[in-house]
C-alpha cells in the first residue's frame, strides 16, 4: 500500500523505510550510513522532481556536523573579521564610558586634585584662610562627587551639619559608605556624638537643576554656606546656558540672609575637550552664549540678586588647569 504525502504525491513503502532509516542514522550521528543512504535514494531512479529547501527550516545534525558543512574561512579572513569585530567593541566600550563621565563624575577625581600620598585636597589651605565662614554653618556641597573634601571640611572646620549632593548614585553611595566607616571606628555612641562629626554628615542622590523653573517658587532659605566647586562647567554642558542661571537663582534662594555662596567656576577653554563625551553635549556646547566671565555680572544682577563678592583665594596646583580662583558671593 502506498501512503500519500502533503501533495498527494504518492510515496512508495520502500521509499518510507529507507527515509526512516536515514532518519536514524542522523540521529546516531553516522555519516558513513548517511552517505550510503543518500547514494541508494539517488540510484532507486526517483524521477519526482525536487522540491525547493524550505528557508525557515534548520539544518539537521549535530552542532559538530553543522558546522563541518559550513564553508571553511582563510586565515586572512578571519583575521579581518576579528580584527572588525575588536574595533566595533572598542568603540562601543569607548563611547559607554564616555558617557558614564558625562556629569564629571570620575572615579578617581581626587587623586588628580590630591598633592600627597595622604589625603589633603589644597583648597582646604584656601578654606583654612576664613574658617569662621564653616563654623557652626549648615552647608551643601553641590556635585560632592565621591565626599572625600566635605569630609575633611566638615571634620576640619566644624561645621552645624553638611549635606553632600551628586548626580552619580554610585559616587554617592561611596560617599555615604566612606562617611559610615568613619563612624563605625570613631567609638563614640550616636547619642554622645549627636549633631557633631560624623554624624552631622550625610549624602543624598539627585540632579540639582530642576525640571521647571516654577519650582524655584516653593525654594525656602535653609543654609548658611553653599559650595559649588568645579562643576559649572558639567552643569553648563549638560543643561545649556538656562540650567545653570535657573541653578545660579536657586542657590540664592536656598540661602539664608548673610549666606555665603562659594564658587570655583571653570574656564571656558576647559569646556572644548569634553564636548565628545556625547553628541548631546557637543550640541549643548556649540549652543552656550552665556560664558564664565560674564558669571559675575549675572550673580550680581537683580535676576539674582547676590550683594558682593569677594576672592578667597586661589590653590597652588602643580596642574595649571586646577589653579581656579575661589570666589564668595554674598547674601544680605
């Protein structure tokens, strides 16, 4: 009796036994009885004209076998595959760790800042000049990065309390496990240390340029001293011209009457070497009208509304690109 396929195409039970017995000897993974069959089926004079391979099916055998049908490359070939494929991972690992860094955000930020094998960032020297400025002063550190400097500025100068705020929850994270180790070895009960170091220190995640302007309206005054080191240049890159005026205003509105605003502002020319971080920031950088020298006059305009300033000083770094002048803005 004959058995019908899909087709209609009558298949002899001959023909049923030798397929089955080729199907066996695929799975057993004998090529030799795979050949053997494949050369009787030939010679049985089948005329049926042969179908077309279906694209969607995968090819049989093991992965072994699989690939022994596959067209065998040259050394050269290979070669410049490998060497594509290398370049195509290099620039993806390159471009995702550019734009980890978009905020400034480095890992190892302080050890360019740090002259000594022990940690003493030289502002601290220029800080030491008005200790009376820290004294008994609720502070914030916007763009804390890992916490190393509002540790030693709260240590050193003894401060009300301090809160450290970065973009990067991982640099926070360091700062917040840095400042708990301190208190872990420091022997001294929360209860008998209560508003001093370390326990007058805390870290907290989050962008300080808000969403919407109209925030700023519910913006109370609620410290004496607010640091802005070295991070307007990442506030300017990242938000333009009206993210950093909107965190300039924001900064007087959190402080309190006689509040001091601290600022180290970077130099424009600074500015070009990261305009690659991301194409984002390229076009934010070719869009900047409002430059760091003209920060002064802002500060002090009414949009503002800061009194005075002053020049605190100005850290003697080996690196030129770190002797930034420090500036204080006054509150009346």
């Amino acid at each position: 009796m004959d058995v019908e396929t899909n087709n209609n195409t009558p298949v002899p039970v001959s023909k049923l036994t030798q397929f089955a017995e080729k199907r066996t000897a695929t799975n057993e993974g004998d090529e030799s009885e795979i050949k053997r069959l494949k050369q009787s089926v030939q010679e049985s004079g089948d005329n049926a004209a042969p179908k077309p391979a279906d694209a969607h099916v995968p090819p049989r055998g093991t992965v072994k076998q699989i690939a022994q049908r596959l067209p065998v490359q040259s050394p050269k070939k290979r070669l410049q595959m490998d060497s594509k494929n290398a370049a195509v991972s290099s620039n993806k690992s390159k471009h995702n760790r550019n734009e980890t860094f978009m905020y400034g955000n480095y890992k190892q930020y302080y050890g360019k800042r740090i002259l000594d094998k022990d940690f003493h960032d030289i502002r601290l020297d220029v800080f030491a000049s008005q200790p009376e400025l820290f004294r008994d002063k609720q502070l914030l550190d916007i763009g804390c990065n890992s916490g190393h400097l509002s540790i030693q500025i709260a240590k050193q100068f003894d401060v009300k309390g301090l809160i450290g705020l970065d973009i990067d929850r991982s640099l926070v994270h360091d700062a917040q496990m840095a400042i708990n180790n301190i208190k872990r070895t420091s022997n001294v009960s929360v209860s008998a240390a209560a508003g001093n170091f370390p326990y007058n220190v805390k870290f907290v995640h989050g962008n300080y340029v808000l969403e919407d302007d109209v925030l700023l309206e519910i913006e109370r005054p609620q410290y004496d001293v607010i640091l802005c080191l070295s991070v307007t240049k990442w506030i300017h890159l990242n938000f333009c011209d009206a993210g950093l005026k909107q965190a300039f205003r924001r900064m007087f509105l959190q402080l309190r009457p006689g509040g001091k605003l601290i600022l180290e502002p970077q130099s424009f020319d600074t500015y070009k070497r990261r305009k690659r971080l991301s194409e984002k920031i390229c076009e934010n950088y070719n869009s900047i009208k409002f430059k760091p020298e003209e920060f002064t006059d802002y500060l002090l305009s009414s949009e503002v509304g800061f009194a005075s300033i002053e020049l605190m000083g100005q850290p003697e770094h080996c690196k030129a690109g770190f002797k930034r002048p420090i500036q204080i803005f006054s509150k009346v």
